[in-house]
C-alpha cells in the first residue's frame, strides 16, 4: 500500500515510524518532512499547506492512504481536496476543522452543547475588548481567534499585560486575521490533562492522558513554546476523572459536532484542567498534538494505520485499541533561544539505537543532519514506571549531542509529585 504523511516535525515522525509497523505499507511519502524523517520514508519537497500540489502528488503517484497531521491543512481543507479525487484520509474535514480553526467557534459551541469550559466574552472591537478589561478578573486569558501556530494564547497576570495582549492581536496584528476576533476567558487553575481521542463521529476511543510541559524555562517559567515535552499516563487523570471527561466532554463534543453537520473522524485533541469545580475543557485541536504524540503513541499497542482506515471508512468500532500498561516521557532538546530567536546548522550525533528519537526541526546539508529549527528533537523512552522513564530519557538526552542544545531538567517532576 502507498501511503502519504502530510507535516515535518516531531508529531509526523512518531506518527510515521509507527505507521513503518503496518506489513501491508509498501511506499511511504512525507510531505515536506524533515531531515530525520528522510531515514524512514521518502520526504517530498512540498509544503503541508499547498493543497494543489499535494492532491497532484498524490495522484500520480497513485497515493491509496493519506494520513494529514498538521492544523494548517487541515483547516485549509486538505482533507477534502484529496478526497474529491478519491483517495482516503486520516484527519477531519474543512467543517469538522474549525473546531480547532476558530476559539471562537469553538467556545459557542461548548456554551450551545453546555460542555463545561471557562467562562469568556468575545470581540472584534478593540476598543469594547479594552473596556472590559478595565473590571475583568485578573489573571485573564487572551486568545486569537485563528491559527497562530500554537502560540496564540497568552496569560495575563496584570491588567497591563492584559491590554497589551489585546493590542498586540488586534492592532499590530502579530498574528495576521487570526487576531480580527479574539476571546477574552477566566484564569482555570488545577492540574492540566492532555487527552487524544481516536473518533469517526460514532464511536469515540480516548488515548492514554498525557502532561504537556509549555513554558520553556524549568519551573514552568519563561515564554509559552510549542510544547518542551511531555509524560504519559498522566497521573491527575483517574479512572474516576476519565468517566466523568467521557460523559460530560468527549461523547457531548462528538454528538454536538455531529448536531452541527459538521462530523469529526480523527484525532481530537482534548485540552482539559482539572478545576475544583470538576474537569473543564480549555481547548480543542483538530489532530495528534505535539510533543503529546511522541509518547502517547509509543504506547500504542494496536496496528495505527489499520486504525487509521477504520476511521475513515466509519468502522471505528471494529478496530482493535489497546495501549500497553507502562509509561513515557519526552524531553525536547530545543536550539538555545527558543521560542526567540536561535542559530541552527550545527550537526547533531545521535546514539546508535535512536529508535525513539523523534526529529523535528533538521535537515541534511552535505549527508550530514544538522539543526533546523527551534524544537530539535524529542527523546522519548519507555519504561514499566514513570520515574523509571523520566530517567532513562534524561540518560538519553545525555548521548545526543549538537551546539547551543537546550532541554528542560524538569521533565515529569510534577506528575511524580502526584504519584507521592
């Protein structure tokens, strides 16, 4: 079977090596891909978001299984396109997409559907949002409406910085049309809970929970990144939690979607905190969120691609998941300055057995790997308990070597603390 991988970071490398374990898969294209991935399958010079030329790739080259990792294309309705030429897919249609392609969208519905999340206002005048901050709750929360690469939410802890966020979305638009419409929500506070959700719109399987870590200094300090790793099974989320998460969040956000003509098949992304007020949910994403991917699926004992295709032909209750009884954790090794800026191009030497060392940001220049990017690498291990693999990580972390890396030494401490 020919089968295609559309993204390039550290998520697409997971999801491809674990796709590698399918006998039936016989080619496999990444597109754009990255120096890392190169090792494992055929990366194709055409970026995530240029729909046409990816549906033409996939048609001559006679693509039988297309798997669209990323929210860019997603929103942009990849999806769709390749199968209007008849190829099936792994990810959620334009409509179904909006769940995470608009906070806005996304929010309503949760109020329509009474799905428990944080209270919020939304605006499309600057001057109306800055007047409700004069007696908002501090801290606040400020988001862009749109796509903004993970980086669209920020946590004010002053009223300043509150107006400064607004200004920043609105005025100067750092965030380009994402920042035409934002949302302005309540300060949760508890324990955060990652959750990924296999669903074809009929049946819903959540993953194993994970903890992801964003802020970039130990400590849980400094500026919010795309993620600097994460563990898995998070031990916030009981069995108890989970029923209460399935019952209240994850059935009533399927059948909503599906109240809406919109239909969700794929991975949803479920955002959870753990208030004293019960689980809430704080946001959606329309895939595998990264770094969560690189260790929930490392636990994965059942055949993904086979998965995969279940859901795309709405069969999801068939198929066979079953995750295996252990734990994971994920160190990012970042280039020094990230999620400012950094240098890149310095070769990177990896350990002889890197199975598990998931590259995002490389390349090869000269049939060398060297860095190429602000998250480099994401050094995942697995073991029969969580101390035992935030350890065997670190000793991982220790053996790979490249200038200016930079990783979190904090990896997990909280979840250990739980575990106490």
């Amino acid at each position: 079977m020919k089968v295609m991988v559309i993204g390039g970071g550290g998520r697409e490398h997971a999801i491809v090596k674990k796709i590698k374990e399918n006998s039936n898969v016989t080619e496999l294209f990444v597109l754009p891909g990255n120096g890392g991935i190169a090792q494992d399958a055929v990366c194709v010079d055409i970026a995530a978001n240029e729909v046409e030329k990816i549906v033409a790739f996939a048609v001559e080259s006679k693509i039988e299984f297309a798997v669209v990792a990323p929210d860019d294309p997603l929103v942009l309705g990849v999806v769709d396109a390749l199968e209007n030429v008849g190829i099936p897919c792994f990810g959620p249609n334009k409509r179904a997409a909006i769940l995470e392609g608009s906070k806005v969208f996304s929010k309503n519905l949760m109020k329509k559907y009474n799905i428990p999340t944080a209270q919020y206002e939304v605006f499309d005048d600057m001057s109306k949002a800055l007047e409700y901050l004069e007696t908002a709750p501090i801290p606040t929360v400020i988001k862009a409406d749109g796509l903004a690469l993970g980086k669209g939410v920020v946590i004010a802890e002053t009223r300043e910085a509150a107006q400064a966020a607004v200004r920043s979305m609105m005025e100067d638009k750092i965030f380009g049309a994402s920042g035409d419409h934002i949302v302005i929500e309540e300060f949760l506070t508890g324990p955060e809970v990652s959750v990924l959700a296999f669903t074809d719109g009929k049946t819903m399987i959540p993953m194993v929970s994970s903890m992801d870590h964003k802020r970039a200094l130990d400590g849980d300090q400094g500026l919010n990144t795309g993620g600097m790793g994460t563990i898995a099974p998070n031990p916030y989320y009981t069995d108890e939690i989970a029923a209460e998460c399935m019952e209240n969040i994850f059935l009533p956000t399927m059948e909503a979607m599906n109240q809406e003509d919109r239909t969700f098949k794929g991975c949803l992304y479920f955002g959870l905190m753990l208030t004293s007020n019960g689980p809430k949910t704080i946001e959606y994403n329309c895939r595998f969120g990264d770094p969560e991917t690189q260790v929930v699926l490392p636990l994965l004992e059942s055949d993904l691609l086979a998965i995969m295709q279940h859901i795309a032909k709405g069969t999801l209750a068939e198929a066979e998941v079953t995750f295996g009884d252990k734990a994971a954790c994920c160190v990012i090794m970042a280039s020094n300055g990230y999620p400012g800026k950094y240098e890149t191009g310095f070769p990177i030497t990896l350990p002889e057995n890197s199975n598990q060392i998931y590259v995002a940001g490389a390349k090869i220049k000269d049939g060398v790997l060297v860095t190429g990017g602000g998250r480099v690498l994401g050094v995942t291990e697995v073991a029969d308990s969580l101390e035992e693999a935030i350890a065997k990580a670190y000793e991982t972390v220790k053996t790979v070597k490249f200038e200016n890396a930079y990783y979190r030494n904090d990896i997990g401490k909280k979840a250990l603390a739980a575990e106490v």
